[in-house]
C-alpha cells in the first residue's frame, strides 16, 4: 500500500465522493516562451481541453495510418497482452505501450508540437505514462463510458496527484456519428471518487468493458447539469489536449467510418507512479509505467519527429 496521502479516495468508499482539485491545472507561473496563446491557455485551465486543428499533415497522417495497418497485421504484437479486442469480437479495440515497441510512435512521443505544450502546462519534466492507439472499427466499435482517466491512474497505477494530461492525435475524422470524444467542459476541477473494490486482474476486463471505477449516475447527473456536453469532432490530423481528469466518454460506432486516434499520457516526473492505493496490484507495465522510467528527451534542434 503506498505510504502517501491519498488526497483523492475511491474504490474502497462507501459512497460516492465529489472532491474539489486540490492542485492547479496550469502548474507555471509564466507565460514566456509560451507555446500557445494566453487565449488558449485560458481555455485549457478552464474547460480542461484544447483542440488543435490539423497540426499534423496529411502526409504525416497518412504516414502513421500505414504503421497502424502494419501494426494490425502484426501476429506476434496481436498474440501480447497490448492489444486488446472489442469484447463482442476479434475486432482490435487498442494497442498499448506504442512510444516503446514503435520506432515511429516513440519519435512523435517526443514532437515538440505536443510535448513542449505539455511540458509548458506541466511545467516539469515529463515521461510517457501510458500511450496507445485506439480503434472504433465500422459498424464493430464499441463506447467508452463516461470516465476520469485520472480516477483509473490513481487507484490502479498509483499516480498521486493530477498533474498529467493526453495527448490524442486524430488520426481519422473523429464525427458526430463515428465516435467523437465527448467532454464535460470544465468537470476536470472536480473528482468523482467511486464505489466499489478494484477485482484481481481487474485490466483484463476493464480495457474491453469498464465497469468498476466508472461513476454513479447521480454524480454523472449532476456534472451534466453543472457543466453539460460538448463535441470535440475534428478532423484526421488534429490534436486534442486534455486534462487527466476531464469527464470524457465516446459512443458506439455503427457507422462504416472508423475512428482512429493515437494517445500519449504525459506525466510531470514530480507526479510519477507510486505503489498503488487502497493495497492494489499494480497494473502490467504496458499500461502503467514504473519499472521502465525514464525522463522524455526532446529530439534533436532542427530535426523533425516524423
């Protein structure tokens, strides 16, 4: 059981728990050097999300849509824990760990297009505590409840406080009708702390359905009434910034388009994992990373990641 406070208690409670942030969004105190606007800061620290729109090329897009059909084709990465399928098929659903086992996806973990921005938010060094692709396949792709990554992080993987955030590059145009994310602008300063203890093994399950750690419908009511719903479609090639503990969701997709969008979790050093709370298991490393630690350098000035 990990010796820290647990400022943010979930899972082992008896009933559900609103709990008001206790650290910052934005952790500087500058705007120098910024690599957004103030305009777009302000809009980050108070909906808890940024959309970027077409920051990548097509060309880039087009580049790492090839890679994810390599990827899919791959039986030996396919036979591993990391790819995970939909629960109603073989469809593949994410793939996980990418900024390591992809020489292409670890050189756009590094893109000073999202990692400087991160850094900025973050205002530490940063390390890559998860990173995936995930998929909505036509007509097979199943939702994503509503969720608070954090949440998940805290009491799974031990991430003491919320100073992370994702990374999620559309890699196809993320509609209304495929799957888009769906956000609750501004709930990231509030956490939902849930009912119900953590099962053995509990990822197994969770990364094709979740069920546990996922909050009450009266506490869902509630930040929709206080903070309603928003769309954040765009187009292939956009990058959406958010908050490790923004409410987020996404719809079944039962249209022919699929969706796509890659993910990279950035976490401040000063915030990496500890043992897990409430006497949890941690997570594989594929998931969560501990074992493999190590600071993200940022490539080479004048080079470009991708």
């Amino acid at each position: 059981m990990s010796t820290f406070e647990d400022l943010y208690p979930s899972r082992d409670i008896e009933e559900p728990l609103l709990i008001e942030r206790k650290e910052p969004v934005f952790h500087g105190n500058t705007l120098n050097n910024a690599p957004i606007s103030e305009a777009q800061l302000h809009q980050y620290d108070r909906d808890g999300y940024l959309l970027l729109p077409n920051l990548f090329s097509q060309s880039e897009v087009k580049r790492f849509l090839a890679e994810l059909d390599a990827m899919q084709q791959d039986e030996a990465l396919l036979a591993t824990e990391a790819a995970v399928t939909e629960p109603e098929s073989q469809a593949l659903r994410s793939v996980f760990q990418i900024h390591r086992n992809n020489a292409l996806f670890s050189q756009v973990a590094t893109d000073p297009r999202i990692a400087d921005i991160a850094r900025f938010i973050l205002d530490d060094d940063l390390y890559i505590h998860q990173s995936r692709l995930n998929f909505k396949p036509g007509f097979n792709g199943r939702e994503f409840y509503w969720h608070s990554d954090f949440e998940t992080w805290h009491a799974e993987d031990g991430m003491p406080g919320m100073r992370a955030l994702s990374a999620s590059i559309l890699l196809t145009d993320n509609t209304e009708f495929n799957g888009a994310l769906m956000v609750m602008p501004g709930s990231h300063r509030t956490f939902i702390g849930c009912v119900g203890r953590t099962p053995k093994d509990y990822y197994r399950k969770s990364l094709k359905a979740q069920t546990v750690g996922t909050p009450d419908t009266a506490s869902l009511e509630t930040f929709q009434q206080r903070y309603g719903l928003r769309s954040t479609a765009a187009k292939a090639g956009s990058v959406l910034l958010f908050d490790c503990n923004l409410m987020h969701g996404s719809n079944s997709n039962i249209t022919a388009n699929p969706r796509s969008n890659l993910f990279f979790v950035y976490n401040a050093v000063s915030n990496r994992v500890v043992a897990p709370f409430n006497g949890n298991t941690p997570r594989p490393e594929f998931l969560a990373t501990r074992e493999t630690f190590s600071p993200l350098l940022a490539p080479e000035p004048q080079k470009k990641a991708v």
